[in-house]
C-alpha cells in the first residue's frame, strides 16, 4: 500500500493553466498525477541509476589528456617530495 504525501510545491499561472488544460483534456486525472509523473521522470533520470550509467559513459573511451595530466601531477609531486631536505 502506498501512502501519499501532501507536498507544497509553487508554480508560475502559464504551467498551472497547461497542466489544468492537460486534465481537462483526459491527459491526466488530476494536478497533483501529473506533478507526480514529473517528478517521477526526473528521479528517473537523477537517480543512482542514471548517475552511475552517466559515469560510466564519461569514463569508458580513455582520455589521453587526463592521464597525462595526472601521470605529470605525479610525477611533480614526487620530485617535490624528494626535493624536501630531511628532518
């Protein structure tokens, strides 16, 4: 059983007159099912799942570029760290 929760939200007049048009027009039950499936569809793509797949995409194909970076970073941190004089 799922329990619903009354959520204040504000909305400019033009999208509340859209979504009123959308319910009189059969689109949706009510106000409150279609700020529901909004929702729903930005959790959908916010959710962990789609963070993860969004990591996924941006690190499958390696960049060179930032593993030169990095491997230059490294590299200066060591010699920096060898250059210190001993305590």
């Amino acid at each position: 059983m799922h329990v619903s929760i009354p959520v204040t939200a504000r909305l400019d007049e033009n999208t509340v007159d859209a979504v009123d048009r959308a319910v009189d027009a059969g689109l949706a039950a009510n106000r409150g099912s279609v700020v529901a499936a909004a929702v729903a569809e930005w959790l959908a793509r916010h959710g962990e799942d789609a963070i993860t797949a969004s990591y996924q995409r941006r690190y499958e194909q390696p960049d060179d570029t930032h593993d030169a970076l990095v491997a230059s970073l490294s590299s200066f941190s060591v010699a920096a760290c060898l250059a210190q004089p001993a305590r």
